[in-house]
C-alpha cells in the first residue's frame, strides 16, 4: 500500500492445559452471576472463547540481538539449505536496482549475492516485492516497476513483474508480467499498482497478489485501492484470471486495501483447504486511520469472504497498525507481525510519508486458525519508533530451525533483523 512517498519500503509449550484453568474460572464465575440468563450453549461459547484468548496470550516471544544492517524488510524467505535471502532497493548514479542478499547464520549477517532488477532512471519506484522458491528450487521474485516522477509525471506506468533465479539468487532473468497500467490521467487520482505477494499452493497453483488502484478506477472509484489476485498458467506464461481479494462493498466507504500475505490453513472439510489473508486498510469514515484485517477463501481463491474482519485495530482513538505479515508455525500456531503508532502520545495521520512516520513493531497470535487472536499486542522493536515493512518466518531447516525471524526497516537505521524463540509467560 502506498503512504506517501513510496520508499525502499519453537517452540510453543507441549502442552497448554494447566493454563486454561484460569479460563474455566473466569467463565463459571460469569454463569454464576447469569445462572438463568446463560443458557448451555452459550457457556460452552463462552468457555471456548476464553480458552482461545488465554492460549494465545500466555505465549510470547523472547527477542535477542538486533540484526544491522540486514539483507531487506518484508519479503524474505528461506531456502531448503537453511539460507536466508533478502532484497531491498539501491539508488545511485547508475540507476536503480534491487539487490539480493544471503544470510547463513540464520539471520545474523547478510552479504550481496545478485542483482534482480535494475531501471537506469534512479527515480523509478522498483521493488517493495516477495521472494519464494519454488517446489522445483527455482527463486522467483515479485516487484513493482512504477515511473510515476519527473518526465513521467504527465503519463505515468505502472507494473507488477516477476523475475526468476536458477541458481540460488545468484543472476536473475525475466519471467513474466502480472498486470501493467499505463495512465494517461496523470498522478491524480493515482492508479498505481503497489505492493505484491506471491504464494505457491500445495496443489502447485502460483498466484500473486497486488495493491490496485487502477481496478478500482475503473470501476468508479477514484481513489480506491483494492487487493486484486491472478494465478499463473504455465502454458501460456501469462498471468490469468483476476479475483477482487479484499475491498469495500459500499461504494460510500473508501477502500485502501493491499499489503497483502497470504497462508494455506489445513481443513479437511474443504478439498483446496482454507486461504487466509492479512491485509493493510483503514476505517471506511473520516479520518480513515490504517487497521489490519483478514479475509478468507475456501476454494482456493477464487471467491473470498465479503466480511473484512478486523485482526488487529490500536485501542487509542485514531492510532493506525500498517503493513501486516503472518506466518504460520509447525505447531499451528499463527503469528502476524505489524508496525503501530499505538504508543505515541498522538497519532500519526493516514498517507504520511513513511519516514514521518512514528512506528514500533508489534506481533499477535492465534492459536484457532484465526478465529480469535491475543488481546493484546507485544513488541519485536520500538528502538527508534521509525519502524516500517516487517516480514516475519519460522526457520525450518539447519541448525537455526524453530527460530523466528522479522526483518524490517527502520527509516532511522536502515534494515533491521530481530531473532527469536517462542516462551510461555513465567519462562
């Protein structure tokens, strides 16, 4: 999603039922002030929601050193061999480019490996994109390709492209083209296309999100943003039917989805299993401040939920959570990562320039698949309340495996790692 000016933006406890007690406590003692008012069913309700809500806010997370300078923000992955690769955007007299970078000590220290994209004009808007590697090892990495500034102003472009690596990051190539918007209404309204996540389904199916301004132009709504999704054909090598993932169904109520990440959740019930995405939004009404909201699919993504359910919102008045991430453990466990003004005394306004903003960043956790997350939000970082575009993983492989990762950027400091293990309270 766009604020701004677009910048080079374990274990879990085996067993957790000595610790539901309190849970059971808490609702028998609501029953006993509502004894004839509080059917069955509904204590049962009761007890399960508090169950979820306890599980989930007994665990959190011990943090450990500060990875300077990392390899990117958001967008990260690792490989099967237990690296770490990472990009993020350089300007200099010649041009741009987005430059990979590699980590073997599990997040510790990075080292330039490749080039992905470059643009001779420094002021294209390349980057801000996602890494994944395929089932056949291969890395692909999205992007956007936006000239919007300078000689551009008048008629702007716009693109979200994919380019591909053999050979571990080391050189790139093109590999296709998801969507490309050429503007001839110049930067007002804007109708660019922003952020982009890609996702291999465990059937194989390539899909990739994006932020889209330019869909929701064309449907009427000048200065909306949807979240839009296509799925590659192989045969073709084109990027195929598009699905509205995320957006407002009154035309009164503005829309700015986008920032989207996206996970595959196990549900036998549904033969494609459950898609869920978080994405970046705001409040429908003045002053709109940004929220953090999830939707699902439950035939793969070709249709999704309508109801925009709120994953996390700051408490204060206002106060806005931006640029979500979600991962999903090996014990079920969700996690999802955010940046939040929450803890400043005013808080900052919706479109501010990413580096006016004033952000920590902050996770919650499910422990029911996203039915319900913690109550309350805990710290990753809040060094320099600059924060900004967290990604967060759970290493799998190699002698890092268990340990969480969030690499984020810190428009003070540059890019920025935490390390991390999953504790319960009292640990």
């Amino acid at each position: 999603m766009k604020h701004g000016l677009n910048t080079d933006k374990e274990e879990k406890l085996a067993s957790v039922f000595p610790k539901l007690n309190p849970c059971f406590i808490r609702a028998s003692s609501v029953a006993k002030q509502f004894p004839e008012r509080l059917p069955r069913v509904a204590f049962f309700v009761l007890l399960i929601l508090a169950t979820s809500l306890s599980v989930a806010d007994e665990i959190h997370i011990r943090w450990e050193e500060t990875t300077s300078p990392a390899g990117g923000a958001k967008g990260f992955v690792e490989l099967t061999d237990g690296s770490i690769l990472a990009a993020r955007t350089f300007r200099g007299e010649d041009g741009a480019r987005v430059v990979c970078s590699k980590s073997g000590d599990g997040g510790r220290s990075f080292g330039q490996v490749g080039v992905i994209a470059r643009d001779p004009n420094r002021r294209t808007d390349l980057g801000d994109g996602h890494l994944i590697q395929l089932r056949d090892r291969r890395l692909l990495y999205s992007y956007r390709h936006n000239q919007y500034r300078g000689t551009h102003a008048d008629r702007p472009s716009f693109s979200i492209r994919v380019a591909v690596s053999s050979d571990g990051g080391k050189t790139w190539s093109d590999h296709s083209t998801v969507e490309q918007v050429n503007s001839d209404t110049g930067r007002h309204p804007s109708r660019g296309l922003w952020a982009s996540f890609l996702l291999e389904k465990r059937d194989g199916t390539l899909q990739c999100y994006y932020d889209d301004e330019n869909a929701a132009y064309a449907a009427g709504r000048p200065g909306h943003q949807w979240l839009r999704m296509k799925t590659f054909d192989a045969t073709s090598g084109q990027w195929i039917e598009p699905v509205t993932v995320c957006r407002t169904v009154d035309p009164r109520h503005l829309a700015r989805d986008g920032m989207a990440s996206v996970i595959e959740l196990p549900d036998g019930r549904l033969p494609d299993g459950r898609l869920l995405c978080a994405v970046e939004s705001c409040e429908v009404t003045p002053p709109h401040p940004n929220v953090i909201r999830q939707v699902t699919s439950d035939d793969g993504g070709k249709t999704w939920s309508t109801r925009r359910e709120i994953l996390y919102q700051p408490a204060k008045p206002n106060h806005m959570a931006v640029s979500p991430w979600i991962c999903r453990l090996t014990d079920g466990t969700l996690i999802c990562v955010f940046a939040t003004d929450e803890d400043r005394s005013a808080p900052d306004k919706p479109g501010t320039p990413v580096w006016r903003l004033n952000m920590d960043v902050k996770y919650v956790i499910s422990t029911d698949n996203a039915q319900h997350w913690s109550t309350r939000a805990r710290t990753v970082y809040n060094g320099s309340h600059k924060s900004y575009m967290p990604g967060i993983a759970q290493l799998r492989h190699g002698a890092h495996a268990g340990l969480l990762l969030v690499l984020f950027l810190d428009t003070k400091h540059g890019y920025l790692g935490k390390r991390g293990r999953i504790q319960q309270n009292g640990d």
